[in-house]
C-alpha cells in the first residue's frame, strides 16, 4: 500500500512543514549571509513575519558586524507601519 503524505488526511509526509516559520527560516539563512547586500534584503523582508521578524531586525541591529546592515535594519524599522 502506497504510504499516505496527503497533509490533510494526516500523512506524516510534512513532518512539522510550516510555510511561515520555512520564510522565516530563509530570512535568518540570508541574514548570516557574509554579503550585506543578501543580507539587506532579507531586512526588508523580515517585517512581514510580525513580531519574530521585528526581533530578527532589532538582532541585525545589535550583533551584524556590517554598518549598512545595522543601519538598513534602523531604517526598515523606522519605516515599518507596525508599533
């Protein structure tokens, strides 16, 4: 018998797949990126993971050893929208 990996009929084919935390997991992969450019990125885009996201840039902005980093990760989150 075929072995079940349909996530919805409870297959284990996933193993704990979590889309959010998988985007997440990219951002923190591109943020210890040696290139600041890779990393600058990824800043703009960990806002859009909520509060684990704005934790990840006020992080870039206390330990990433690259000034632009730390300051593209001030101005991403003085730009951001959220409190």
């Amino acid at each position: 018998m075929a072995e079940n990996l349909d996530p919805v009929l409870g297959g284990q084919g996933l193993g704990g797949f979590d889309p959010v935390m998988g985007g997440l997991m990219a951002v923190q992969q591109d943020l210890a990126s040696s290139d600041p450019k890779v990393s600058i990125r990824a800043l703009k885009d960990a806002l859009r993971y909520g509060e684990k996201g704005a934790q990840l840039l006020i992080q870039a902005m206390q330990q990433d050893g690259d000034w632009e980093v730390k300051l593209a990760a001030w101005e991403t989150l003085l730009k951001s929208d959220e409190p």
